[in-house]
C-alpha cells in the first residue's frame, strides 16, 4: 500500500472516529425535552432500546465535556498504537463496533442486578445515562493492546505479564493517590511486580550490569512505548474509577466504569485471540 493510500484511510479512520463526538455532543444541545425522556433510561421502567440510547445522553456541559474528553484520549491512543505496531485496520473497527454494541447492555445488566435488584440502592425512578461505560471499554481495549502489542514482539507469556504489570502499578496508584494504600496492601503488589518482573530480567542481567544495559538499549523503543501507553492507562484507570462516587452532587457509577474497563480488555483479547487462531490456521492448511 502507497504512502497515499495509508493517509488517506488514516483520515477517514479519524472522521468516522470523530462523527461520534459530533453527534452526542449534537444530541446534548439540540434535544427536545420531551424526546430526551424517551431516550432515556429507569430502572423502574428499563426497556430493550433505551440500554443503548441513554448513553449518548448527559446530565450537565461539564459531564458531556469530561466524556468527550475521555472518549478522544482512549480511542486516540488505542489507534496510535494500532497504526503504528499492529497494522491491522479490520481488526482495529471489529472491536471498536463490537464494543459499541456490547457495552451498554453488560453494564446495565450488572447495573441492575447488582444495584438495582440485589442491593436495592437505587429507586424506581433512578436513571443512567452517559458515555463514560464505553470510554472505559476504550481504556480497557488500550491496555490489552499494550499485551497484544508486546507478545507479537516477545511471546504471549510476556504480553500477559505486561498488561498485569501495568495494571497493578495504576492499582497502586490508584490507592495511594486517595490514601488507601496500606503497607500490607503494598507489599503484596511490591511482591507481584518483582515476581512478575523475573520474565524480563534474568539473574544473569543483574549480576551483570553490561548485559542489562546492552538489553534495555536493544529494546529501548518498545520499553519506552510501555512506559508511555502503560502511564495513560494509569491515568485513565484514575480518572474512571474515583474513590469518592459523588462528583458535584452527580452520583458516578465506578461500578459500570469497572465492568466497561474489563469488557474492553476481555473483547480486545478475544478478538485478537481470533485473528491470531484464524491466521495460523491459514498458514497450516
């Protein structure tokens, strides 16, 4: 494929990426009342359609704004990194659209049992609305692009290690942050980091220096893309899942934030497990 013909579908990916915005932000400020109450989700009264068309509905600018902004950082990254190491533009839209599809009714479903039904904390008349499920989903498909990343570079063991690594340093984070993180709690992701760090550095690397030196430097660039995609997701894990669940007198739904973060990680695995299966099967025939 030309020069050409890679920037031109790289501009059509990020029109259609951003006809998204566009239209929820459309919807936010041109929506009748009326229709808005139609659209919108209740427990009390929960119906088939309204699992999907209450997330494009928002309480207030600021919410609209911070779901948006969201939503452009996530799917930003995720594509960046698609571009440039997985080139693999199908596989790229297939999980977008699979978790568009998906997301809205696995985070409603927990929603409602769990809070709805089982815990009872919310009323009849309670509703939900907003992005935010999704924008998870999207910080969930970008860590397990970092893992799918780096075990076509070293083996799937690795890519594993990865995504547990970078998801126990966001949970420290996370803690610390809100001053939660006890000694006992921090102790145990001191122990997995070190366990978890032995497939990448051999006794041998640290009896010699030289030798960890050489390797760090071989692997520099794919290193310093950990270090990177691996911090936005740590910062996103901080932003989706705060301690506090009222936000300016908003109640936050950590928990569909949660589900939609892991829903994101687990279709993105699966995808990739698919393609990866389907295109050893070709090369064996």
């Amino acid at each position: 494929m030309s020069g050409w013909q890679e920037y031109r579908l790289a501009l059509i990916d990020i029109l259609i990426l951003l006809i998204i915005p566009v239209v929820i932000a459309t919807i936010h400020f041109f929506l009748s009342d009326a229709m808005y109450n139609q659209l919108l989700f209740t427990y009390g009264d929960a119906s088939i359609i309204t699992i999907w068309t209450t997330v494009v509905l928002h309480t207030s600018n600021a919410h609209l704004t911070s779901n948006l902004l969201g939503y452009v950082v996530a799917i930003g990254f995720v594509y960046s990194l698609y571009r440039a190491e997985i080139r693999d533009r199908q596989r790229f839209w297939i999980t977008v659209a699979t978790l568009l599809l998906v997301v809205p009714p696995i985070t409603k479903f927990v929603d409602y049992v769990m809070l709805y039904q089982h815990a009872g904390l919310l009323a009849d008349e309670a509703t939900s609305r907003g992005f935010s499920g999704i924008v998870s989903a999207f910080g969930g498909m970008l860590l397990a692009t970092i893992g799918h990343f780096i075990a076509g570079e070293y083996g799937k063991e690795a890519g594993v290690q990865v995504v547990l690594l970078i998801f126990l340093i966001g949970l420290g984070l996370l803690m610390a942050a809100n001053g939660i993180l006890t000694l006992e709690v921090a102790g145990a992701i001191i122990i997995a980091l070190a366990l978890g760090s032995t497939l990448f550095v051999s006794r041998t690397d640290l009896q010699q220096p030289g030798h960890l030196r050489y390797r760090i430097t071989d692997n520099r660039k794919n290193l310093a893309q950990i270090v990177g995609y691996g911090a936005v997701v740590c910062l996103f894990l901080y932003s989706i899942i705060p301690i506090n669940p009222v936000q300016s007198g908003i109640f936050v739904n950590v928990l569909a934030h949660a589900v939609g973060f892991f829903s994101g990680v687990g279709t993105q695995a699966i995808i990739s497990y698919m393609y990866v299966s389907s295109n050893v099967t070709r090369i064996s025939v």
